[in-house]
C-alpha cells in the first residue's frame, strides 16, 4: 500500500535508522518500494542481491496472514535455504509484548551469499525484532559466503545508565 501511496512508508526509514546506528563498517543502502505481488517482490530481491550485490537484504510488511501479504512466499521463492529460526526468535519477542503477533510470518533465507530478512511492518516491531537477532547477522552471512558488516557493540549504541558502586578503595560513586 505504501507502493500505492495509500501511507507514507514508515518501515523502511525505520529499516534505515536502524542500520545507522548499529553498522560500524562502510554500506550502501539501496531502497525500494514494491506492490504486494509475489512476483514483484521476488524479482526486487533477486535484484538486490544478483545486481546490486547486496550481502543483507531486509524487507518490512507483508508477513501477516491477509490475503495481500506476500512477502515470505515471494522470499522462499528465490531464497536457495530458509532459516526458520530466525523467525521464531524474532516473534516469541514481539509475542511478549503483542500476544497477535502470533500471526507474523516473519522468516529469513540464503540467496547466493545474501541473507534476506522479512520483518513485520511496524516501525516499532522492526527494532524489536532486529535487536534479538542481531548478533547472527553476520555470522549468518559469513557462513554463505559474503561479506558481513561490522557491527557497533551495544555498549556504544545502548550505554548503560551509570550505576552507583564502590571502588575497590572504598569509595563510592554514581557512575564513573
């Protein structure tokens, strides 16, 4: 819909802020924005990792069980191996906030050496879901055989609130 200019596309940006703040090494973004139809999201996929040479490829909507949600299908049909596990992570976290994201679809898979990614739609839920399976990204695409991005740790993302403590001489502090 947001392809059709009925909304403002809210899940790519959030996609894009995301990988801003946590990929340390150098990347190029290529953004689309396609119709929910099989076919066209299959060949924009296939693009991105044939053509444009993409190592991850992240998607966002289309992973619910309306009649016009294609996106795992459209990801299955090009993907060579699916890793179910991802998607199992990714909604048992979003289960413990939003008991009907039971109804996510959400899945990833292997084209070439590309990891293809299908996330839920909400701006919110994509950094849900990110979050948890962050740390396999790029070990995941390593094993297929690209390039992986260097990920900032979550210390220089996160830092945590200072905490109050005691030195070791005895001294206490509320954050060094």
């Amino acid at each position: 819909r947001a392809f059709a200019g009925t909304y403002k596309d809210r899940g790519g940006p959030a996609i894009v802020a995301y990988l801003e703040q946590w990929v340390e090494s150098p990347f190029q973004l290529v953004q689309k924005i396609v119709p929910d139809e099989v076919d066209q999201i299959a060949e924009s996929i296939t693009n991105m990792v044939d053509h444009d040479n993409c190592s991850l490829v992240v998607t966002t909507g289309g992973t619910g069980p309306a009649p016009r949600d294609v996106t795992p299908e459209a990801t299955e049909n090009v993907c060579q191996k699916m890793l179910p596990g991802f998607g199992e992570v990714m909604r048992s976290v979003s289960f413990a906030k939003v008991p009907t994201s039971i109804l996510s679809r959400q899945t990833a898979g292997i084209r070439g050496s590309c990891l293809v990614v299908n996330l839920p739609g909400s701006p919110k839920a994509i950094a849900e879901c990110l979050d948890p399976i962050r740390p396999a990204v790029p070990h995941c695409i390593r094993l297929a055989g690209g390039v992986p991005p260097v990920l900032r740790s979550l210390e220089e993302v996160r830092p945590s609130p200072a905490k109050e403590h005691t030195h070791a001489d005895g001294e206490k502090c509320e954050g060094c």
